[in-house]
C-alpha cells in the first residue's frame, strides 16, 4: 500500500515539473510548455486601465502692473463627482486676492452657483489664502471639467514685467459619500506684463467718465480716435456692447467689472 502512494505521489510531482508557465505583467497573453516543448497560447485577463486623477488648477494668465483680473479656478473630475474643495493659495509678491472689509473677492464658478453651493475664505499667516467651497444639500458640481470658483487678483502698480508661479496646496476633494480625494499640489504661472489698463480705453492711464462715454460712442457707431478695443471688452467675451459699457462703470465706482 505504501509503494502504490509513494508511486502516486511521484507522479504527481513529475506532471507539475512537466510544465512551466511564463508570465508578464501588463502583458496580455501568457504561455504554458508541455513536458514535449509543445507551446499553448493563453489569453491572460486584460489590465483595467488607470483612472485619470482629479485634479484643481488655475490656468496661465498674465496681467498688467494695476490690473485687476478675474481668474478661473478649474476641477477636472473625469468619471468622478465631488461635493466639495478646500486649498490654499500663495500668490508672489506684488500680486494678491482682493479683498475688503466684507472679505476675499472669491464666488462660485460656472459649475454650480451660489444656492448649491457656499465658497469661504480667510487668510493665512504666511501670506497666503485658504479656500472652502461645500454644499448644505451635498449638491455635487455639474458636469466634469470647468470652473467651480472665480478669484478676482490684482498686481501692484510697482511689480516688475516677468514669470512669476504660484503654488495651491492643501487640496481635498470631498465626494457625495463622505470619502476624500487629495490631488497633487499644484504650480502655476503668471507672466507680468505691461499692457493696457481694463477700461481705460483712450489709453490715459486712468479710468473714469472719459472711458465710459468712449465706450458709449463706440456701441452707437462713433468710435473715438484711439479707441482701444482689448480695454473695453470687460467680460472678455470678444465683443463690446451694453455689457461692457456696464462694465466700466463698474471699474470706475468698484474697481472691478463686476461690480463686487
């Protein structure tokens, strides 16, 4: 009895020797070699490809000495959908978020608006902003790339022509289950630039009723000598009509073409 267990174990150890099987990672098929060198080609599992990470970002812009600009803070979120953001923002010296006594100039983005969704912020002690943006229904922002919050910056009168960067750090991203995910830090880019005041469009160097008449003549088909164009289009929307006009009757009484 013993020798015919002996003989089956053998056996056994002699077929799993006979064959060899050669593997690759993220390679799609896979051989397996008989104890004759015959070769079967098998189909291993495919490797479900890695999902794209969601990140936030603010795209490159440049801005004059003076200006004041409305930037675009971006969540790309392919296949994923979030409620929720915090991080922070350290802008370079002579570029700051504006603010007053009632706060940051910061609001929601094109991605949601502001019964969805409510954005804070304060300031830190290195010089920095931290932004929160969430909502009390767990509203979640719509579609999967674009604009969740505007930040209004603006660049001293006094900084010098340059490329400057800027880091966001700190960022979280809440989805609707409570879970959380961090992207990677992010650096920007911000080139300084002279160029032309936004709303000054007779070029004095100044904003005032001088411009917003300006712009009224150009709208009714009376453009001044000198009218510069690019100053004019407040909303940069490529066009120049009552918006604009709006607009810089809002730099005039605000500073900002939108009035906030």
């Amino acid at each position: 009895m013993m020798r015919i267990i002996n003989l089956l174990v053998a056996f056994l150890i002699s077929s799993l020797c006979a064959w060899s099987q050669s593997v690759t990672i993220d390679k799609i098929t896979y051989s397996l070699y008989d104890r004759d060198g015959v070769t079967e080609a098998r189909r291993a599992p495919m490797h479900r490809a890695p999902e794209v990470a969601s990140t936030i970002e603010i795209a490159p812009f440049s801005i004059a000495p003076g200006e004041e600009k409305e930037i675009d803070v971006l969540l790309n979120n392919p296949g994923d959908a979030f409620t929720s953001f915090q991080f922070d923002i350290k802008l370079p010296e002579g570029i700051s978020v504006v603010s007053d006594e009632d706060g940051y100039f910061i609001s929601v983005g094109s991605r949601t608006t502001s019964r969805k969704h409510t954005i804070e912020a304060d300031g830190l002690s290195n010089g920095g902003v931290r932004v929160l943006c969430y909502s009390g229904k767990n509203d979640t922002f719509s579609g999967e790339e674009g604009a969740v919050a505007v930040i209004t910056v603006k660049a001293s009168e006094e900084i010098t022509e340059g490329e400057y960067q800027f880091k966001m750090t700190n960022i979280v991203l809440s989805r609707p289950d409570v879970s959380e995910f961090v992207p990677e830090n992010f650096t920007g880019t911000i080139t300084v630039e002279k160029g032309f005041v936004l709303g000054d469009v007779n070029g004095d160097g100044k904003v005032n009723i001088n411009d917003y008449i300006g712009v009224a003549n150009h709208i009714l088909g009376n453009s001044p000598a000198g009218f510069n164009e690019a100053a004019a289009d407040t909303n940069g929307d490529g066009k120049i009509n009552i918006n604009d006009y709006i607009g810089v009757a809002n730099i005039i009484l605000t500073g900002s073409p939108s009035g906030k």
